[in-house]
C-alpha cells in the first residue's frame, strides 16, 4: 500500500514543473514597499514636558529645603539647664509610677482576652504534639541496668 502511495505521489511530483517568477517581480515588490506611505513618527505633546520639567523642579527645591543646613541653636543659659534636667529627672521617674498604677489593670485585661486564651491554647496543643513525635519516633532513653 505505501509503496503504491509512494509511487503515485513520485508521478504527479514529475508531472507539476514550478511556475517561472514573471521578469522584473522582485523589483516591481521593491518598488511598492518604497512608494508605501509610512506614518510620520508621534511627537509628545508639549504638555508632558512641562510636566516633566515642573515635577523635576519640585524634586530638586524639596531636595535643597530637606538638605540645607540647619541653624544653630542659641546656647541655653544657665536657668534653662536646670529647668531641663528637673524636668529629665521627672520624666524618668514617672514611667515607673504610670507602670505601678496601671500594671493590674493590664494584666486583668491580658487574662481576658481571646488573642491569648487562644495564643495558649495554641502554645499547648504544640506542646502536646511535640510530645506525641519524640514519644513514637524519637529512641526510647538508655537506663543504666543496676
């Protein structure tokens, strides 16, 4: 069957000759291609580049504003230094004080909340399987036979 095939395809292979290009087609395409209108590059419009410009102005006053050097404060006088470290001093105590008074009422809170009710239950549950791994796939401990 394939030889029959073969055979039938080998003599109409023999029978079609290729068609000869016609003179001058290659140059009659050339020319088409160049004779072809070709759209004229987009411009930008104006408006994007002033928009460029004015954001790249922004950009370089925000620059100077933010880098320019800072004035030097006035030195304090003496009555001021011990006003600041009176206030430092009362500053430093007071979180300890603040702490003191509202410590209870934080930890009431803790000891209600949901997120933590949760959090420990979690913490255990984890516990537990841990606890479940090491005792079936972990070597049950060597005891020193007496």
């Amino acid at each position: 069957m394939s030889d029959a095939l073969e055979d039938a395809l080998r003599r109409d292979a023999k029978r079609i000759t290729p068609a000869e290009t016609p003179a001058g087609m290659e140059r009659r395409i050339s020319a088409a291609i160049d004779r072809a209108e070709r759209p004229a590059p987009a411009r930008r419009p104006l408006l994007l580049w002033a928009s460029g410009l004015a954001g790249a102005a922004a950009v370089a006053a925000a620059l100077l504003l933010t880098l320019r050097p800072a004035a030097a404060p006035a030195p304090a006088s003496p009555a001021e230094r011990a006003d600041a470290a009176q206030l430092a001093q009362a500053v430093r105590a007071m979180p300890a004080q603040v702490w003191g008074q509202v410590q209870p009422q934080v930890e009431a809170a803790l000891a209600r909340d949901p997120l933590q009710q949760e959090k420990d239950a979690l913490a255990s549950d984890a516990r537990s399987a841990l606890g479940f791994l090491a005792y079936n796939f972990l070597p049950a401990p060597q005891t020193p036979e007496s």
